[in-house]
C-alpha cells in the first residue's frame, strides 16, 4: 500500500486493487463513446477514400425536345432538356451547341405578376440531388435562325457543364402544342 497526504494532513492508505477498479471503471463509461467515434471515423475514411464523400457526380441528361419554328414567326425556336444531378455538389449548365452550328443562347424566363420576359444567363443552375427540368415557363435553350426543321427529326446538341464532362444529346422537333415531357 502507498501512502498520500489527505486535506487534513493525514496519510490516506490506497491499495493498487483500488486504482485498478477506478481505471476499469472508466474504461466502462469512455470505452462505448471513443470506440463508436473511431468506428464512425474508420467508415468515413472509407466513404471519402472511395469517392462517396463531397464528390461531383457526372449529372445525367436525357432525351429533349425542339419546338418546331412557327411558318411566318419569328425566326427563333427553343430546346428544352431535364439534367438531372445525382451527386452531392451542385452543377451549372454553362453553355450549349447543336450540329448546325449558330449561336444557341441560355436563357431564363422571368414572371412579373400577369406578365413575364425573358434574360439571356451564363449558366442554369443544376441543384445537387436535384435536376433543371427545362420548360416554356422556365428555362430553355434559345436558337436563332433555325434551318428548316421537320417535325419528328431528331437534331443532336452538346451540353457544357461548370463540374461533369460534356454530354451529347438529342431533341425530337415537335410541333407548337405537341411537347411531351
């Protein structure tokens, strides 16, 4: 047995037995917590090594569709496609073109009460997890002076992102009235 001053002044006899039990005991109450935070952190290490973690995952586009120009209308048409973002970090479509050359412009659709107009952006946001499901009412990919274009024809586009490779893809020319989504 060794011996320790207490408050008092007095020696207070400790056993080693003693010491153990209080080593032992808080081995019991710490070893749960600290041995779920190495667990959690040997998983985490794992899920980021293998690329899980915060990592961009290419986003996926489908098929779209092209609004076939209007005979005597204005000399403009507009594509429209849903990007769907499957990864953990938001992506931009950032720019467009189609096999027949010519500027394709991104733009956005802005509503004022009744009335609405639309702005030319640098890029359309694809939320993580989420996706830009282009539409009349929202975003789209404007064209001017179109060739002429049948309905049924399938024209083949290249979409840019800020974060996933491009992406080939094609639209079917629809006639006004004749979107399916």
């Amino acid at each position: 047995m060794s011996g320790r001053p207490s408050a008092g002044g007095r020696t207070v006899e400790r056993s080693k037995p003693a010491g153990r039990a209080r080593t032992v005991e808080r081995l019991k109450v710490a070893g749960p917590p600290v041995g779920a935070a190495l667990v959690a952190l040997a998983l985490l290490s794992g899920w980021t090594a293998i690329g899980g973690a915060g990592t961009a995952r290419p986003v996926e586009v489908g098929p779209g569709w092209l609004l076939l120009p209007s005979a005597g209308g204005v000399p403009s048409t507009a594509a429209f496609f849903t990007v769907r973002n499957p990864g953990d970090i938001p992506d931009e479509l950032t720019g467009a073109s189609w096999e027949f050359g010519g500027k394709v412009t991104l733009k956005r659709h802005l509503h004022q009460g009744a009335a609405g107009s639309w702005a030319p952006v640098t890029a359309l946001e694809v939320p993580e997890r989420g996706e830009l499901a282009m539409s009349p009412e929202d975003a789209d990919l404007m064209i001017i002076n179109p060739p002429a274009l049948k309905v049924g024809q399938w024209v083949e586009f290249t979409l840019t992102f800020r974060n996933s490779p491009e992406q080939k893809v094609k639209a079917e020319v629809r006639p006004p009235g004749g979107r399916r989504s």
